[in-house]
C-alpha cells in the first residue's frame, strides 16, 4: 500500500501556487503508483484551529467555524478546478481527529509525557509559538519572520520533547530515506545539532484562544495547533478508530508494504514535521520502521524572492487554470522544478513549455500518427513488415524512456520523468521526418512501408498517452478517444509493450488534444 498525505492547509487565507504545487504533485505521485500497479491512498486536508484563525474571524465579525468554512470551500473548489482527486480528507475539526487528539494527550499523560509547568517569555503571535534567543536574528532581534512578538507569562502543559531528540538523531543518521532529499535530511541534522531540543509547550489556556480541542484533562485548556494538526496523519488514517468511524484500516495504510510519505514544504520541516511529529511519534510507540518518510519540497519563488502577501507577489492559481488552462499549469508546475529543491515561478516559461513540448512538439506526432492515417491508409493502422533499422531506434527509444520515466518517478522527480517522455516525442518527430510518409504516399508500392511508419507513430502516441496520465488524466482520454483505445486509460506500466495497437486497428477522428497557448505582449 502506498500511503501518501500532505501537510494540510491552513485555513486562514486564500490558497496560493504553493498549495495547488503540492497538490498536484501528490495527485500526480499517487496516480503514479496505481499506474504501477500498487494499491494507493492519498490524503489531504485542512488545519482549522489556531489563535490566528480565530483573531481573524473576530475582525471579520464572525465566529470561527463559520470562517473556516468559508476557507475550506476555497480550497476544495480550486482541488476539484486543478482535477485533484484525493481519496481522504482531514479536517480538524471533525469530532474523529477531536476524539483522537484527546486519546493521544491522555496516553502521553499517563506515560509521563507531559507535565505543567508556568513560562514567561517572547511569543510570536503569527507562528503561534514560544520563542527562544536561538530565534534570535545577528542583531539580536526577532526578524520579521516571526511577526507580532509580545511577552507572556502563563502557565501550560508541556510535551518532553527533549527525551526523543538522542533518538531522533540517531533514527536520522541510520535512515536512509527518513527524509528526501537527501540535503534536507543534512539541514535537519544541523536544526538538531544547534538545538539539541527544548521540551514542546502543547497547551493554549482559554483564557486567550478557545478556538481549539480541549485538554482531555484540564479543561482550562485548549490543544496548540501544530500539535494537534500533525495528529491528522495517523488520526484519518484510522489510528484507534472507534467501530463505525468510516475510516480506513489503519495497520493497512500505515504498515502495510511501505512506510507512508508525508508531502510537505522546506519551510515545515523544521522543527514541526523534522522534530515535533517524529519525536510525537516515538513518544506513542511507534518503532523506527513505522516512522514515515518526510519528502520535502522547495518554493515557488518570485525573481529569486519568496511569494508572500507583504510582497504582493501572490500567484492565484485559480486565475492561471482560468487563463492558460488546466492541462498547462499542470504541465508547468511539474515540468520545471525538480522536486525539493526551489524554482521561480514564470508566465511565460509556462506557455513556452507546454507550447514547445505539448502543442507543437507531441503536437506535430499526434497530428503525424493520426491525420496521416486517416488521410494515407483510410484510419486504419498496419504493423507492416520486417522492421528496419530506424524502427528497431524508436522501438528502443520507447524502452529506454519507459525505463528512465519509471527511475525519475520512483524517486518523485516528475520534472525528469516528462523530461524522458519529451526526447522520446522529438526522437519520434525525426524518425518522421527521415522517413517523410507524405512522400511514401505519393508511389503505391511504399504503401506498406507507409503504413509501417505511421504505425510506428501511432504505437508511440498510445505509449506516451499513458505515460502522461499521471500528469495530465484528461489528456489520456482524449488521445485514447482518438486512437480508438478506450482500454489505454485503465493499462498499468507492466502492459506497456510493442504492440499495444492491433494489426489493422482503425483510429477514431483525430482533433487538437494540446491548443497551441496565444498570449497578448501583456500577458
């Protein structure tokens, strides 16, 4: 079972490129490995508690859950736009994660795991956290990071983080894959090596935020937020699960073949997900194999800065899909950022390259394989006779880029695995344009080795169009429509061999499956 979530959204504010990014890769990994073969569940969500959320509310004159609500709709609204389907959904205040966030702290507690103590000290209202003088910027200074910092002096309940941090750098150093890339897991490491680890304050007293899970044993409190959203993981998951909770079996998704993935940004990793979560997770008993893998993705940036409203360099999604369509923003965002590291986010890389590798560039093939089959041979397709040596090149060239998308995506890469699909597309527009089939068509005695080419074409659309799916779902209806295939859409990787048309296959009418992208000097 592949088991994949992402960090959840936070409900207070509009969601950005950021989101609809992760978003869409997890879609596209998950829709990667049911290509596989393998059974997969993908869960994803939002985080509605929080002193932020409820200050922003209480600007707006409403209560809380009504704004959260609200947000949540958004989020859900662009999900289902940017054709994300997703098979399970977290959000906080669903009265399941209520029920299990409360077993948790009960079961910490009677581990001796929390203990309640008084603190004074700086607090970052927009991190809703404690700070330290390890926060503190060269000039001694909290930096703009960590917005509003005000002085509290209140009592709350405390996590012993500080018991798990030894194990946690040792689970990390003998962990292979405990965080991918692999450099992330190296600036994980030094987080823990410049702060061995204070305990964790898990507890808001009500008497300033109510907006919250209240402590299953002090009901002067409520749950800090980061404690109790990376809880979602294990609670949607089915974690103890009351009978009649419709949630999944959760020694299935979590333990079963492999360890779950959690999708999350560079900017979490550190400490909630690196530190909080695997120290949480350590401390109610799960052993080092059961420990998930955090793959950390990088930013969208703007001209090298990061997008922040402060800016004013916010990229909406839901305007890209609007203007440039699903297919291309889907296309771009997983074309031209390697996984876990940073890209900046550019327009007019986003028409160029679904223009050159799309529109024109499978384009052309698609237009080459179909057109020509329908106008050279009456739509129908033949396998011809002895291969040549150039049909035994594309042949291999389908193999060898089979094999390189399969090594990019099992290492999430997406970018290198559209990148192999792109050569095997170029290589297939220069067998055409050696072979010239326009010319075979004009002396009736190549018709055979006319209808060999386009078969050659044609056999390596209906490859492609799989291999794109994970990417582009929509895309592999139309081209499996075309081709008169139906059966491409539901074909895992270990179907894809030479052949996949039959002999004397008629082709359905072939129509643009990738409209060339027209922008204006201003756009």
């Amino acid at each position: 079972m592949f088991f994949l979530t992402t960090a959840i959204d936070y409900t207070n504010g509009s969601p950005h490129i950021g989101h609809a990014y992760e978003k869409i890769l997890a879609d596209v990994l998950t829709r990667y490995r049911r290509l596989r073969g393998d059974e997969a569940y993908f869960l994803t969500g939002v985080d509605q508690h929080g002193q932020k959320v409820q200050q922003t509310a209480e600007k707006e004159g409403v209560d809380p859950a009504t704004f959260v609500a609200e947000i949540t709709e958004r989020f859900t609204r662009l999900w289902e736009t940017l054709g994300i389907e997703y098979d399970g959904w977290a959000a906080t205040t669903d009265e399941r994660h209520k029920s299990s966030v409360q077993t948790i702290l009960s079961s910490l507690k009677a581990a001796n795991q929390l203990y309640k103590k008084s603190h004074s000290g700086h607090y970052s209202v927009r991190q809703e956290q404690f700070l330290s003088d390890r926060d503190r910027n060269e000039s001694g200074e909290f930096g703009p990071e960590w917005g509003e910092v005000v002085v509290i002096e209140e009592e709350n309940w405390y996590f012993k983080l500080s018991e798990h941090t030894d194990w946690l750098k040792s689970y990390l150093e003998q962990t292979d894959d405990a965080v991918i890339p692999a450099f992330r897991k190296t600036e994980l490491l030094n987080a823990l090596e410049r702060n061995p680890g204070t305990d964790l304050c898990i507890s808001r007293p009500k008497a300033r935020l109510h907006w919250g899970i209240e402590l299953p044993f002090d009901s002067d409190f409520v749950t800090y937020v980061w404690f109790d959203a990376l809880i979602n993981y294990v609670s949607f998951a089915g974690y103890q699960a009351a009978p009649g909770s419709e949630l999944p079996d959760f020694q299935k998704l979590w333990t079963a073949n492999e360890r779950p993935i959690h999708l999350i940004g560079k900017d979490i990793l550190v400490p909630a997900h690196g530190i909080y979560w695997l120290c949480m997770l350590h401390a109610m008993g799960f052993a080092d194999h059961e420990m998930p893998r955090l793959l950390v993705h990088g930013w969208w940036n703007i001209r090298g800065e990061k997008m922040s409203k402060s800016l004013g360099n916010i990229v909406d999604p839901k305007q890209l899909a609007e203007n440039f369509g699903v297919n291309a923003l889907r296309y771009y965002l997983m074309r031209d950022i390697v996984t876990g590291k940073d890209a900046d986010f550019d327009p007019s890389r986003l028409v160029m390259l679904y223009n050159t590798e799309l529109a024109n560039e499978l384009g052309n093939l698609c237009n080459r394989a179909l057109n020509m089959t329908q106008r050279f041979t009456a739509g129908v397709l033949h396998r011809g006779g002895i291969p040549t040596e150039d049909d035994l090149a594309l042949q291999k060239s389908l193999i060898e880029t089979t094999g390189d998308y399969c090594r990019a995506m099992d290492d999430f890469n997406v970018a290198a695995a559209l990148e192999a699909i792109s050569r095997h597309v170029v290589h297939c527009n220069g067998y055409a344009e050696r072979m010239k089939p326009w010319e075979l068509n004009k002396n009736p005695e190549n018709h055979a080795r006319l209808a060999s080419v386009l078969y050659h074409l044609a056999e390596s659309v209906a490859h492609c169009a799989v291999l794109l799916a994970p990417v582009l779902p929509t895309a592999i209806e139309g081209l499996a429509t075309q081709l008169n295939l139906p059966q491409l859409a539901s074909l895992h990787l270990g179907d894809l061999r030479w052949g996949l048309i039959p002999d004397s296959h008629e082709i359905g009418k072939p129509a643009p499956v990738f409209p060339r992208i027209v922008t204006t000097e201003k756009e």
